[in-house]
C-alpha cells in the first residue's frame, strides 16, 4: 500500500500548493484504473522466457490546478503496470514496490494581449496524423521535456512549434561534448468544410554520445534512428552533432459524409555519420499510409493500406527505412500498437516502416446496446532486400522488431469487443493472432527455434474518472 499512499502524499501536495498559492484556483482531478488478465504468446521463439498468462493493473490520475482560462498547471501520476505478484512492481504479498512515476508536468498559459498559448515542461508530443496513429513519434513513451507554442490565425489556419530536448547527459562515459539530442517541429494545420489538411516538418540536433546509456526507454531511439542490428555506442560520428529531418503532410476529407478518407505521408533522414567497421549509419526512407471508411447505422466497414520504403541490397550504406523516435501506430491490437490500455500489442512492430499491407476492417459492430465490436484481418509483406538477412546483419526473428523481406509475409486477425457496464467503466476483450510465413531459402537456419504463430485473448476492465 506504499505505493498508493505515496501518490495520495503528492497529490497533497500538489493540492496544498495550489491552496497556498491562490486561493481561488480550481482543482480538477481525472484518470482511469485499467485491470487486464491475458493469455498470450507475443514471442516468436520456441523457448518460452515469459508466462502465457499475465495479471496486471494500471492507475493514471491527472490533476489540473486551474487559475483561470489564461493560466493552469498539469501533473500527472501513474502507478505501475503492476504485474501481479511481481515484488518489484508492488504486486507481490506486501505491495509496497516504489512504481509511482511523474508522466506530464507542465504549465500552460497564454501571452498576455495575445491569443499565444505556451506549453512548458514535461508533456506528450505527437506529429499531426490522420490514419492509424503517429509511425513516428507519437506513443505512450513520446512525453518529453520541453516547450509547445500554439496559435490560431483564423477559423481554417493555425500554427504549433515545439522543442523537445530528448536525450541530454545520460551516458557515464566521459566523451565530452555531443551527449545531447533536441528536436524542434512545426505544424500548420488548414480546416474547411469537411477537410482538414496537416502540413509539417521536424529538425533533429543529434550528439553524437546521445544515444550511449540511453536506458530502457531510449532504445527506442537505437532502434528507430540507426540501421538495422546496429548499437548506440557503435556511432562514430562525423561531428559533435549531427542532423536528422522529416517532412510530412497528412490530412482527411468528410464531405461525402458518412464516408470518410484520409492519409497520411512522411519522409525523413537520420545521418550518424559511420561505424566502427566502415558502414554507413545514415537512415533516410518514407511511408505513405490511407484509410477509406464508410459509416452505417450497425457497422463501419473499412480499408487501411500502406507503402513503406525498405533497405537495398547494399548491406554498408545504410538503411532505405523511415527514420523514427517512438512510434505508436495502431493498425491492428496485436500485431501492430493498437491495444487497448495495457494489453499487449505491437508483437511486429509499433510503425510500419520496411513494410506493406492491408487491414481490412468492421468496426462498431453493434446490435445490443452498450456492445461493440471489432473485426479486423490484415496481410503484411516487407519491402526490405533479402540480402539484408542473407549475407547482412538481421540474425533471426525478434518480437516487436520483427523484419520482412520482400519475400516474407504475415497475416492477422482479430476480434475486439467493448461493453460499458456504467458510463464509467468498461470491460474490453481482445482476442487475436498473427501468423509468420517466412521464406526458407532467405532465412535458412535462422528460423531455427522461431515460433511463427503469436497469440493472445484477453479482458480489461476500465474506470475512467
């Protein structure tokens, strides 16, 4: 019970700050409880490391402290996932892990004279998307520190630029300067009369020691910003910092309402400079993603497709794949980041990069009332050069990294359902499976001890407050 105590402790805090600060600020407190029971297997190996049924729970409470519409401050908590009977996690006999953490702390306020909003602190970053979520930078691990200037021209244009200071002064090796990564972006997004239009671009500064002791939330960024297979302290970069840039544009049309189309574009560049060995650490790609949906009084049928580019034949001048920070798309539930609370998911991948596919889906489907459900199936292939596991550095199959050749396919199916048993609270259900078909003359021993088939089923049960 530490663990519960300790955030009763700080929101306490919290609110006899505000108390003693200004009176008259209004307290507004909302978040969720998130309980999940699962059985699964999301590994592709035949040597199991994990259990197939998991226990667990998740507290989020965000609490505002109001002074006026010009002004508020944010803090929010989260306490675990608890695993059950995890010590280390507080779920074990006793329950007193220390797994409080701080996800947002920010202020917002607003330029006096002006309509310029300002956000300051550590807060969730996202770039504009319209599809399935953000293959780039938008997933539960995108909170940063740092600071969001908006601003409304008009009722059809707008504005937003950030900077977010993702790494600075985490490595213990003494390497002087270059241990830092900022990224700075903005935004313009145009609305009319059943369009929405999101123009934008991002300009990364990267050190070359940034990505040395990144710790466990920065391997996200080894393995989206450098090649395939390769490490953070292999970069041997040609100067202290180094550029990374993205381009995109991605918008949706409803004015043939109830059918509703959309899509979403990227490209980007990542130059590390070389490796140790002589190869080539620049990542530079693309990814072109769609959705077609048609909303009916029982159902919406719809049609989720993309194209991302893929790595060559030549296995030292880098990577042909988008380059990304900590991406949360969410085609699917399970074999992509679609899961809902804090079920497991993402067993290929959290973005789609080095692939194409189809997701076919029924979504809504509802003849009862306060019961939906969800009925998707999707096709995948790499775009990615069979040399890269021939002769380059892909070793075998690794869960939520999982590479496809152009001769490599997956398939997916799932069926999610949703029940409000009160406004307030929710049981889910996600049942699924993805399906590997990897070729055995591009990956000959290396499907050696690889389990092709993940699988899970699943209950959440779901207080929002």
């Amino acid at each position: 019970m530490k663990k519960v105590a300790v955030l009763l402790l700080a929101a306490g805090l919290v609110f006899g700050a505000a108390h003693k600060g200004a009176q008259a600020a209004d307290i507004k407190v909302s978040g969720e409880w998130d309980f999940n029971t699962e059985w699964n297997n999301i590994g592709f190996a035949k040597e199991k490391t994990d259990d197939l049924f998991h226990a667990r729970q998740r507290l989020r409470t965000q609490v505002d402290i109001i002074a006026s519409e010009s002004l508020k401050g944010t803090v929010f908590f989260e306490v675990g996932d608890t695993n059950w009977g995890n010590s280390s996690e507080g779920g074990a006999l006793g329950t007193d892990g220390k797994v409080v953490e701080v996800r947002y702390s920010y202020v917002d306020w607003v330029v006096p004279q002006t309509d310029l909003r300002v956000r300051m602190g550590l807060q969730p970053f996202s770039l504009p998307n319209f599809v399935a979520g953000d293959p780039i930078m938008g997933s539960d691990d995108s909170d940063g520190a740092g600071i969001t200037l908006s601003y409304q021209f008009n009722d059809m244009a707008g504005m937003s630029l950030f900077w977010m200071r993702a790494e600075n002064d985490n490595t213990t090796i003494d390497r002087g300067v270059g241990n830092a990564m900022d990224f700075v972006g903005l935004s313009v997004p145009l609305t009319g009369e059943g369009w929405q239009l999101n123009p934008w671009g991002m300009y990364g500064n990267l050190g070359k020691n940034s990505l040395n002791e990144v710790g466990e939330n920065g391997e996200s960024l080894i393995v989206g910003l450098l090649p395939y297979g390769q490490d953070g302290v292999s970069v041997v970069a040609k100067d202290s910092n180094n550029p990374a840039w993205w381009l995109g544009i991605g918008g949706e049309l409803t004015t043939f309402d109830p059918l509703r189309l959309a899509f979403d574009f990227a490209y980007g560049k990542a130059d590390w400079g070389k490796a140790a060995n002589g190869q080539d650490l620049t990542r530079q790609g693309w990814l072109l993603s769609g959705i077609a949906e048609y909303k009916l009084d029982y159902v919406t049928p719809g049609l989720i497709a993309w194209y991302g580019s893929g790595d060559n034949s030549d296995t030292m001048d880098g990577s042909e794949r988008l380059p990304t920070l900590s991406p949360g798309w969410g085609a699917t539930t399970l074999g992509w980041d679609g899961a809902y609370g804090i079920s497991d998911g993402a067993v290929l991948s959290k973005t789609p990069t080095g692939t194409w596919g189809v997701v076919a889906r029924l979504a809504d489907i509802s003849f009862f009332e306060n019961l939906t459900h969800t009925l998707a199936v999707g096709f995948y292939t790499g775009t990615n050069n069979t040399r890269m596991v021939t002769s380059g550095p892909v070793s075998g199959v690794e869960s939520g990294n999982v590479y496809l050749t152009t001769k490599d396919h997956a398939w997916e199916v799932n069926f999610d359902s949703q029940y409000k048993i009160y406004e307030n609270l929710t049981l889910a259900a996600e049942m699924g499976v993805v399906r590997l078909d990897l070729d055995k003359d591009v990956w000959g021993s290396k499907l050696s001890g690889v389990d092709k088939t993940a699988y899970k089923v699943g209950l959440n049960l779901n207080y929002a407050f």
